[in-house]
C-alpha cells in the first residue's frame, strides 16, 4: 500500500510562484512513477508532470511545460512540482498519484491518489 499526501497549494497572483509536495510512504518498492494531474471545476482531470520513481525521467503536458518542473528527493520519500509564471488557467485542485505502470499520462493507470490541494491563481 502507498499513503500520498499534497501540500503547498493556496493563492496566488498571475505570475507568481508555488511549490507543491505530494510525501509518499508504505510500499513505494513497486511504485513506477509518480504523477501530478489538475481537476477544474467543471472540467475534466489532466496530466500535468510525471517522474520516475527511480532514474530521472521526467514529462510535461505542454500547457505547463517551460513553466512547471517535478522532482524527486529520494532521502524524503517526497515529490515536488515548481509551479512558475503561474496563470488563472492553473486553477484547479492538483492531485499527486502513484502508478505500477508506464502509461503515467493516464489517470485510469493510477492505482494511489492524494486527497488534492487546492491552487487558486487570480488575474
């Protein structure tokens, strides 16, 4: 079993900055990679950034690539997104997820979710 845990959201201006950080803990052995996706209300859930668990693999959805960086701190058990220049459009309640498998763009694929943090960007 893998707990996950977001933190880090809140409010914030266009342009602004925020860190997120999903902690990880329980049988993270089996985990491939790690994954931040984004429900708006109204809107479905997307793939933001994926990791993986072990190596150094990274990938973007392009609405966010340029902007948003994922990292791993592997003493912590912790995943990190770096949200830059951020945009009204980054609203949305951001989820950390864990998967077995290497289809990380797709949520269906993960089997462990955070509870989500909420990130507000106003105009």
């Amino acid at each position: 079993q893998v707990q996950l845990v977001e933190s880090g959201g809140g409010l914030v201006q266009a342009g602004g900055s925020l860190r997120l950080s999903c902690a990880a803990s329980g049988r993270t052995f089996s985990t491939y990679f790690m994954g931040w996706f984004r429900q708006a209300p109204g809107k479905e859930r997307e793939f933001v950034a994926a990791i993986a668990w072990s190596g150094s693999s990274t990938d973007y959805a392009d609405s966010v690539k340029g902007r948003f960086t994922i990292s791993r701190d592997n003493a912590k058990n912790t995943v990190y997104l770096q949200m830059n220049t951020l945009k009204p459009e980054d609203t949305a309640v951001y989820y950390c997820a864990a998967t077995r498998t290497y289809a990380y763009r797709q949520g269906r694929e993960y089997n462990y979710w955070g509870q989500g943090t909420q990130v507000t960007v106003s105009s």
